[in-house]
C-alpha cells in the first residue's frame, strides 16, 4: 500500500483506528492476581452476608431462603470438580451437550449485580419480601463499592497509562471515594421514589367512585411521573457499570459520576451496545477457559491423589464422609476449605472481568461522547514519595533574607 508521495505504509495503529480493541485486554487485567484477590473478597462476602441475613430475617411468608443455605453453593454450581470439556465424555454419557457452560459472565454478572434492583420492582412483591430484598441489595453495594471500586481502579489505570497500580494503592483510593461509589447509584433510587409520590396521591383517590373522577382527570401527572421514573431506571440499570468506571477515572464524586453515566448510555446507546456484545463474546471464552483450568486443577489433584487412597475413600473424602470422626472431620473440611479456594478465586474472574470491562467502556463512551483521549486518568500521588518543601530562609547581617544552609552543605564544609 502506498500513500500519495509514493511512501510504503509499513504499519498500522490499530489501536487508534479500532479502539475498542482494548476491550480484548481485559483478560489480561482481570486474571491478575491483584484483581482476583478483591473480587473473591467480594463474592465470599457477599454470599455469606446474604446467608447471614438469611438467618436474622427468615422470609415472613414461609418460602425458602437460597441465600441461607451454604455459601459455596452457587460456586460450587459454577465450577465443577474436572473440566468442562471432559464433562460430556463421563458416565452420564455422550448426550450432555458440551457447550452448556458457556453462559456469558459479563450479562450473568450484571443480573446478579442487578437483581435487588429488579425483585423490588415486581408488583406481586410483599413489604416483607421487598424489605428483604433492599436490605440484601444495600448489602452487596456496601461490598462492592469497595471491592468493585479496587478492580476498576487497576483497570482504567492500566489501560489509559499502561501502568501497573498496586492493591494496596488501589485499595486506598477505593477507600477514599467509597462514599462517591455507594451514593452512586443510590442517586437515581432516591429520584425514583421521589416521582412515585406524583402517582401515590392520585392513586389513592382510585379506591373511591366518586374521586376516581378526579384521579382520571389528573392522572396524565402520573403518568408524566411514570415517563420520568422509566427514564431513570432505565439510564440506572444500564448506567450504574459506568459510574464506577467514572469515579474511578476522573476521581470525582458521585453526581458527576450519575451526569456522565446518564449522558453516555442516551447519547451513545448502539455504541455501548456494541462494546458490550463484544466484551460479553470474548468473555463467554475466557470464563470456558478459567472454569476448565479451575477444574482441571482440582481433577488432576485427584487423580494423583487416587494412586495412593483409595478410590471409595478419596470420593467419601471429598463428597462428604458418614459419621467421620474428630480428625476425619477436620482434614475433610481442610480439603473442602481448600478446593473452595480455588473454585472462589475462579468465580472471582467473572467479577473481576466485569468491573475490569466496565472500566475499558467506559474510557470509550468517554471517548466516543466528549472526544476524551484514553490515556486520560486522574492519578492520585503516591503517600509514599516525600514532598518537595521550600529550602529554609533566613535573614543576613544587614536584614536581606538568602537561603539557608542545608545541614548536608554545613557538614560537606
């Protein structure tokens, strides 16, 4: 290919000309150890503030309570004991189609993340069961306003900079914004429930005849008040990733946060639409990729592990003994403890890439809407690295002030 002055075009920026290329780094960042380490934190937390809550508020209508049953249920769900490519080839036979487990973590993730939001929403909803839910969904936004935040910090630095931030420098300036994080999304909420009054007064004149009158007259108010809750909602569920890719890029509150979240999903909807299928492709392999490894860990541990116990006993081990004894009891849950381990930190990939990605759209909606070059990322100083002072003044014989020795200087005299 040649230009007009005859020149070989010998390479292409492909990252300028198809930025949305950074999104095929998320892998990369997000099965750092540094980033599993927070989303594992998180999820561990997470299920086991659920169960608690489980325990201290039993549902008031007599249903069963998933979230009060073991808190490695759902991992244990997620990844199984070998990997999921020898899964169709067991004794179960060759019926069992080998492409069931590739869900796709980025929109499983955004429903588990969401799902509060939207059980409080369902009409048939109970005031006990709607409590419930709100108290678990404050839960995981107090969890992962800081765990979350740690995750994304890394990745917008990562991507815009290409440098590398340390946990515990990320964990100080999670800390330091968590408040911007948590009030976030409580911002739309709170928007939300105040529009809900201009249809709860009308809707109380309709249990009456003669007021239902006045309630058709003036219900186009509530309806105007509905139009203004759909927006809301709609800018929130889709939004809410956005916000902490927001704080954690422009180190800013949580207003800013909403303004630009809000701005960029209704200005540049297709676009995030199409970042978002390809993250959720390339996510749908890498999470095949870490379940498969995850259980090929555990399989292979096993598998040696058989060659000198016992077939009967390393499955009794593993799956759960019948009246063990004291010693038996503690070194199977040490084992159990263990295998959890590695299945949590896998799971912990599926959050870890969401908040990894979310960060990646965000620098492009941001690029896409205010023209904003990626490499632009608030960096906060390191609280390790001295300040830089004045040199001490003082004054001469006749009252001039000059700069004052260093006592390096007196000494080198």
């Amino acid at each position: 290919m040649f230009d007009q002055d005859g020149a070989t075009l010998r390479s292409v920026a492909w990252r300028e000309v198809c930025p949305w290329l950074v999104l095929f780094r998320a892998f990369r960042v997000a099965i750092d150890l540094r980033a599993l380490l927070p989303a594992a934190a998180g999820v561990l937390l997470t299920f086991a503030g659920w169960a608690l809550l489980g325990q201290m508020l039993p549902p008031a209508d007599g249903q069963a309570d998933g979230y009060s049953s073991g808190t490695f249920t759902a991992i244990d769900a997620a990844v199984p004991n070998r990997p999921r490519i020898l899964e169709g080839f067991g004794s179960q036979g060759l019926d069992r189609p080998m492409t069931s487990a590739a869900a796709n973590p980025l929109l499983d993730t955004w429903v588990q993340l969401t799902h509060p939001l939207i059980a409080v929403l369902r009409p048939e909803a109970s005031a006990s069961s709607v409590f419930l839910v709100a108290v678990r969904g404050l839960w995981m936004l107090v969890v992962w306003a800081l765990f979350g935040a740690i995750i994304a910090r890394m990745a917008v630095v990562r991507f815009a900079a290409d440098e590398q931030v340390g946990l515990m420098q990320a964990f100080r300036f999670a800390v330091s914004k968590w408040v911007s994080y948590f009030f976030a999304p409580i911002g739309p909420i709170c928007a939300i429930l105040l529009c809900s009054l201009g249809i709860f007064f009308p809707a109380l004149l309709a249990n009456y005849d003669i007021p239902l009158i006045l309630a058709g007259l003036i219900w186009p108010i509530a309806l105007a008040c509905g139009f203004v809750m759909a927006l809301l909602l709609t800018g929130l569920l889709f939004g809410w990733p956005l916000m902490v890719g927001a704080i954690s890029a422009e180190g800013s509150d949580s207003f800013d946060a909403w303004s630009r979240s809000y701005a960029y999903v209704f200005q540049r909807p297709l676009q995030y639409l199409f970042y978002a299928v390809v993250a959720g492709v390339f996510g749908s392999l890498c999470w095949v990729l870490v379940s498969s490894f995850a259980g090929g860990i555990i399989a292979m541990t096993h598998w040696a592990a058989s060659w000198a116990v016992s077939e009967g006993r390393m499955g009794a081990v593993v799956g759960g003994m019948e009246n063990p004894g004291q010693f038996a009891r503690v070194g199977a849950g040490l084992i159990f403890l263990w295998v959890g381990c590695v299945k949590l930190l896998a799971v912990g990939f599926l959050y870890s890439y969401f908040f990894t990605v979310a960060g990646a759209i965000y620098l492009l909606l941001r690029r896409d809407a205010d023209a904003t070059e990626m490499d632009e990322v608030y960096l906060d100083a390191d609280a390790t690295e001295a300040p830089f002072g004045l040199p001490p003044v003082r004054q001469d014989e006749a009252g001039a002030p000059e700069i004052a020795d260093s006592p390096d200087a007196s000494q080198s005299e």
